[in-house]
C-alpha cells in the first residue's frame, strides 16, 4: 500500500465522534474541494446525492446521510443503497433518523450520463426511517450501542442480508475498536421487515477486541456457486490504531448462509506452506498495510475489484483480482483529500474529508466503476455531509 502521508494532510479529528440521544451531532475538519474536469466518458465526477436542496434524497425524506451502499434486488431489478446515520434536514438539522435506511432506484445508468436519482424509500416505500428495530444511545441487551452501521448488503434467492457493525464508541482509546459486535440481518420481504441472525460476533466492548469479522463485504456469489466474503477489523472510526489494513477472505454455500450456518464456511489459510481453502484453521489475512476503513469487493464482469478507504494514505484506493483467491494488484489512489502531496496524488480528483468509496456492482466495466463516496462536515453544523457519485474509475 501506499506510504503515509503528513499528519497534517489528513483531517484532524474523525466522523462522527458525537451522537447525542434524540439529535446527532459530529465534529471534524476540513470543507469540499473538487479536481479539475474528469474525463467525458466520467460523467459524474463528484455529483452530490444528498444533502442538496430539492435533490430526490430529500423528496424521499433523508437531508443529510453518508455511506449509500448500493446492491442489486434482483427480485424486481433495481437497486437498492443503504446510508447510516442519518437526519431529515440538510446540513445534519431536523430529527436524527438513526441507521440503516435504505432509498431505492428503479433504474440505474451506468454509463454515468444521468446521477442516481431516488424513486422510492423503504421500510415502507414513503419516507424513509430506521430499518432495524433497535434503539439508538442505549443498551438494547448487548451492552450500550451508539448505533448500528451497515457495512454491505446483497439479495440472493429471495432474501436480502445486510452486515452491520454496532458501535459503542466513536472515539476508542489506541489499540480499540470501540465496537459492541457484528451481526447480520435478514429480510424476506425485500426490506420492509428485518430479523436479526441470533449469533452475533463479539466486539471490544464484549471482550474481543480487534474481532477479525468486524466489517464484511459480500463479494457475490461466484460461478463456482460459493459465496465468497472478505472481512477485516472494525474501523469505521478510522481511529482504529490497531487496523493494520487486514483483510481476510472465507466463502460459503449460499444455503448455509440463509440458514444462518456461518460454521459451515471455509476459510482461505496459508496453511502447510501453500495457500488453500480448509476448516482447519481460521482465515489467513489476504492483504495487510495501512490502516484502512470502509472497503467493498465486488465482481464486475470476470474480475473482482476492491476499493476502500486508506485512513493512511488519505485517499480512496482500488485493486483487482480474476478471483478472490488470488493476488491483487497493488493499491491505486482514485480519489484523495489532497492532490498536491504526495505524487501518487497529483492529478487524482480531491474530495477533503472523504471515506467510504463503495463499487457499485452495476457499473459499467471492470474498468469502469462507478463509487459511492462520502464526505463528512469539517465543522459542527457546517455543510457537506453526504455522497458523491464517482463514474469511470478504472482499478
């Protein structure tokens, strides 16, 4: 991975490192900076989805939101784009709405010539509201959760699944994660109702700190007919000190997934001095490095492509594989919080304060990703805290 940058080029203090019972309220640094024009085959280049007067986010009751994980439901053929914590009005104002929400699409262009444009939210097909039923700042039988982010979400055989982390704090002390657990949850009726899977992977607040099965990313269901999903610690924070860019692969059939079988997978290991698939012993970290936070695999055409966001480096990165199995390219910044410093960096479209970076798995090519990045306010109350829409990023 890259090597790290100044201190001073990176934003000063984390997303949300403040929710408040009934409100929300975060804290940071850093305001909107934009590249030079992209590309014509990008034709959206850094569009806002959300927190914009009159955009179709707010006709479907979010103001301001970050994350907007797509995923295909393929029960009807559009998509869906799962946002964490959100609030009804611009600029984090009005009600504090919780997390996960979902807002549909019920088509989406990949060429890039139109932006993502809502027509539908969930859990009702009105206004959007929280999916899950938990309580946000209070102790809903786990110990004390702040709230319960989305990491990704797919939909196969009738079923949607979103892995989620629940988070204890934002501000974790060094070597702290600051998460309760992970869980997933499931919905069979396309997103309106949702159930928690009864095992749930315990966190640094339940005495396993630096869980390896923190964050996932359902890579899809392979030809071969396994689910294939990378994991690695939770750093939704990107305070996590302990991170160290580790990320580890298993798969599993995709009807012990439903079942909630999760012991029935199989782990990718570097085992007997060879890499291999086996229940012997848990995963091997495929990938390791800069501290990383949000990060999505996805297989575009015949190749699985990977992007997340290098807490190190500053920037949203991308590499490729022809299978999840095998080696990746090394890291490529696409889009940075500074394109003067360093030179991997120059050029690159700037987004200051920027996290996420999710592939969209309808985009054009393996060569041509759209991503969904967000940006969060560098100040109290202060503009933008959002996604942006990224078309023709080739990994």
């Amino acid at each position: 991975m890259p090597e790290s940058s100044p201190s001073d080029h990176r934003p000063a203090v984390s997303r949300r490192t403040v929710l408040r019972a009934g409100g929300g309220l975060a804290l940071g640094a850093g305001l909107a900076g934009l590249a030079p024009a992209a590309p014509a085959f990008a034709a959206q280049h850094g569009t806002p989805l959300c927190d914009e007067a009159g955009d179709s986010a707010a006709g479907q009751g979010i103001g301001s939101s970050d994350l907007g994980i797509p995923y295909y439901r393929e029960h009807d053929g559009s998509w869906g784009y799962v946002f964490g914590d959100t609030w009804a009005g611009m600029q984090q104002y009005g009600d504090y709405l919780g997390s996960p929400l979902m807002l549909c699409q019920d088509r989406f262009d990949a060429s890039g010539s139109s932006p993502i444009s809502f027509t539908w939210a969930m859990p009702t097909g009105g206004r959007a509201g929280q999916l899950f039923d938990y309580r946000t700042n209070a102790d809903n039988g786990f110990g004390f959760e702040v709230s319960r982010i989305p990491n990704d979400c797919i939909e196969f055989g009738g079923r949607t699944y979103i892995q989620y982390t629940s988070v204890g704090t934002w501000t974790p002390p060094a070597g702290y994660d600051g998460s309760v657990m992970s869980g997933v949850a499931w919905s069979d009726d396309h997103g309106v109702s949702w159930h928690d899977y009864p095992y749930h992977w315990p966190g640094d607040m339940q005495g396993v700190n630096q869980s390896m099965y923190g964050m996932w990313s359902f890579a899809g269901i392979d030809p071969d007919g396994w689910l294939y999903i990378f994991s690695k610690r939770w750093n939704g924070t990107h305070r996590n000190t302990a991170d160290g860019g580790a990320i580890q692969l298993f798969r599993i059939w995709p009807d012990d997934f439903r079942a909630g079988n999760f012991g029935a997978q199989q782990n990718w290991a570097y085992l007997d001095d060879r890499w291999q698939w086996t229940t012997a012993v848990g995963p091997s970290p495929v990938l390791t490095g800069n501290n990383i936070g949000e990060f999505s695999v996805k297989r575009i055409g015949n190749r699985y492509c990977m992007s997340y966001f290098d807490v190190t480096d500053y920037s949203i990165s991308t590499r490729t594989a022809p299978r999840p199995d095998a080696a990746w390219t090394a890291a490529k910044p696409q889009i940075v919080g500074d394109n003067r410093w360093p030179a991997s960096h120059w050029g690159k479209p700037q987004v200051q304060t920027l996290y996420g970076g999710y592939i969209h798995p309808g985009s054009a090519s393996a060569t041509s990703l759209t991503l969904i990045v967000s940006q969060w306010p560098g100040v109290v109350h202060q503009p933008p805290y959002r996604v942006l829409q990224f078309d023709g990023i080739n990994p």
